[in-house]
C-alpha cells in the first residue's frame, strides 16, 4: 500500500506540474523577411496571421530593428510588431484554437519594447502605452497595462530596451466566454491627441496553460515526472 501511494503521488504530482504551450501563429512576427532596418511599409499594413482595427491616425507595420532602435537586439527573433497611434488606439489580436477552459490558469507572456529612435515629431512628444489581454467571446479575461511609460509592475519604459510582461489568471467553474475560442490582444493605447502619439513594438508572445489542452504541448519537465512516476511503478511491478 506505501508502494502504491508513493506511485500515485507521483503522478498527481506530474498532473500538478503540467503546462502546456497554446500554439499562436507568427508570435515573433517573423512570417514577414525583412532586411535589417527594414519595415513592412507605413499605413495599414497587414501583419501576418494577425488582424488589426485600422482605427483613423493609427499605422500598423512589422519592422526589423536595428542597434539604433535597440542596441541589445530583439528577444526572440528578429522582428517585432510595430503599432503607432496618433491620438486613437491602435489595436491588433489572433483567435486561437484553444478554447477557454474552465477550472484552468494561464499565463500570457511576451515583450514590450520602445524604441531609442522613435521620436517622429519633436523629443519627448513620442511615449509608450499599450495594454494586452486574453479575452473570449469579448470577454476581458486578464488585461494588463502597460501604458502611461510603465511596461510592467512599475518598471519603467526604458528607451531602446525590451520589457518582459507575463500575466497569470485563473478561471472558475463557469468564466465569462466558457468554450470560446481564446483570442490575444495587443494594444498600443492613444492619448486622445494627434500631438502625443504613442507607439510600442512587441514580440516572443506567449500563452501556456495548465490544464493539458488538447492541441498543446506539455513543457519537458511533465515528461521527466511522469517518468519518474513510471520508473516507479516498473520497479514495484519487478520486485512482486
């Protein structure tokens, strides 16, 4: 009976430890080949795999940074999802396959980032400000802001550098948008005024969750307990 609740601990423990990646096209936005300094055009430029609101003074661009933008490069890949506003909120998202699971916790990732070179108008005029959030069935699940030159739990938006974000929710027996498909949202928030534009670039987006999703994968050190689990139980099979 010890033997046997040794191994069933074991594998509640690798239930516990389970994470799964919820696939989500283009995250580093890298489907588009650009030369270094290069960006997609300037306008309502479609982002691949991605849909975007094409808000009036809004412009929507993929880009791929150089030193002068971010002298420590980009996290992740070598593009970054460009959104400019210019007084209006400039918005873009993807619906995944995954539908919203109940009783389950996810984890919303990915980098902010402001560039050095970014100020279009005057200095000072150019600032950061975005929100991202997971919504379902336009459901705000978890937003998080980013906006008012601060990325993420209070650190500052820092010129020319790349802020992790990473946002954990949890849902109930019965969340809002239950079985609807998950969709991510990435915002560049608008002041309100054409002389403040605001812009932010992200990349290395990411979405985990705990529940085993079908359509995901479990994270490597599910498989190392569950073999452990399994080791185990082979080893008691053999000494009977």
């Amino acid at each position: 009976m010890k033997h046997l609740s040794a191994t069933l601990f074991l594998c509640g423990l690798a239930a516990q430890s389970q994470a799964a990646s919820i696939t989500i096209l283009n995250p580093n936005f890298d489907a588009q080949v650009l030369a270094p300094g290069a960006t997609a055009g300037f306008g309502y430029i479609p982002i691949t795999d991605w849909s975007q609101n094409d808000a009036p003074n809004t412009a929507y661009t993929v880009y791929n940074p150089v030193a002068t933008s971010y002298p420590g490069g980009v996290p992740g890949g070598n593009n970054v999802a460009d959104l400019l506003s210019d007084g209006t909120n400039a918005d873009i998202w993807q619906f995944l396959t995954t539908d919203l699971q109940a009783n389950d916790t996810y984890t919303l990732s990915g980098y902010a980032g402001f560039r050095l070179d970014t100020n279009i108008f005057a200095p000072a005029l150019d600032g950061c400000g975005g929100n991202v959030s997971v919504e379902a069935g336009g459901n705000i699940l978890n937003p998080q802001v980013l906006g008012g030159n601060i990325n993420n739990n209070g650190v500052p938006c820092s010129p020319g550098t790349f802020t992790p974000f990473s946002i954990t929710f949890s849902t109930g027996a019965n969340p809002a948008g239950l079985g609807q498909p998950l969709e991510i949202v990435l915002q560049t928030n608008g002041t309100g005024s054409v002389f403040e534009p605001t812009e932010v670039d992200y990349t290395g987006i990411t979405l985990t969750d705990t529940s085993g999703t079908a359509g995901t994968v479990p994270e490597p050190q599910t498989f190392a307990t569950l073999g452990a689990a399994l080791a185990v139980l082979i080893a008691l099979r053999s000494r009977k």
